[in-house]
C-alpha cells in the first residue's frame, strides 16, 4: 500500500520546463527514473504477495507437523494401553492356568476320596455282614 502512495507521489501533477525554480523543497525524477522506479514498486509489490503466499504454505505446513505429531503421539498412547491390556491378559491367563491345575487335582481328590468312601462302604458292609453270621 505505501508503495501505491509512493508511486503517486512521484508523478507530479505539473510539467516544468527547464530552469524553473521549485516553490518547495523536492526530489524531481526524469521519466525514465520514474518509470524505472514504477516498475521497482510494482516489482517490490508483486515480490510481496508471493513472499506471503510462502508465509502461508509454511503456516500450513507447520500446522500439518504439528497434527502429525500429535497423531504419532496418539498412536503411541494406543500402543501403550494396548501392550498393558495385554499384559493384564496375559496375567489372567496365568492364573486361569493354575485354577484349571488346581481343578484338576481337585477333581482327582474327589475321585480319590469317592473311591475310598466306596471301597470303605463295601469293607464295613462285609464285615457288618461277617459279624451277624
């Protein structure tokens, strides 16, 4: 914007001719000066925008770093709880196995114990029998 003011500022509304006296203190440019001059500005100026533009994409893609990062982040949190799930699995399993051993010699006990019970019944039964004969 201050270029565009520039740029009318260095035009002057008035042609002098040569060895007229300025009223006021200024810079005069010839045509070719002031053209040049022009075509700097509207260089400066178009060097600005895409200047910005570059702004822009690098914000971009500074936010797009961050949601990565943010995203690897998340991922890691995942992987964490997931490997303590398994863990805790892993854990339960193991105790699981030994109720299950348990179990078994639990169950073999119960035989065991039904057996005897049976074989004493059959032994006391007999004996019962032997002794009223």
């Amino acid at each position: 914007m201050f270029f565009v003011l520039l740029v009318s500022i260095c035009f002057g509304s008035e042609v002098m001719s040569e060895g007229d006296i300025l009223k006021e203190d200024s810079v005069v440019f010839s045509v070719d000066e002031a053209e040049k001059l022009k075509s700097r500005i509207l260089d400066l100026e178009k060097k600005e925008k895409d200047l910005q533009i570059y702004k822009d994409l690098y914000s971009l893609e500074q936010d797009k770093c961050e949601i990565y990062s943010e995203s690897i982040d998340l991922f890691k949190i995942k992987e964490k709880t997931y490997l303590e799930i398994n863990e805790e699995y892993k854990s339960i399993i193991v105790q699981k196995e030994k109720r299950l051993r348990l179990n078994g010699y639990e169950n073999v006990g119960y035989f065991a114990l039904g057996a005897a019970t049976i074989i004493g019944s059959f032994y006391m039964t007999s004996s019962i029998i032997d002794s009223q004969n």
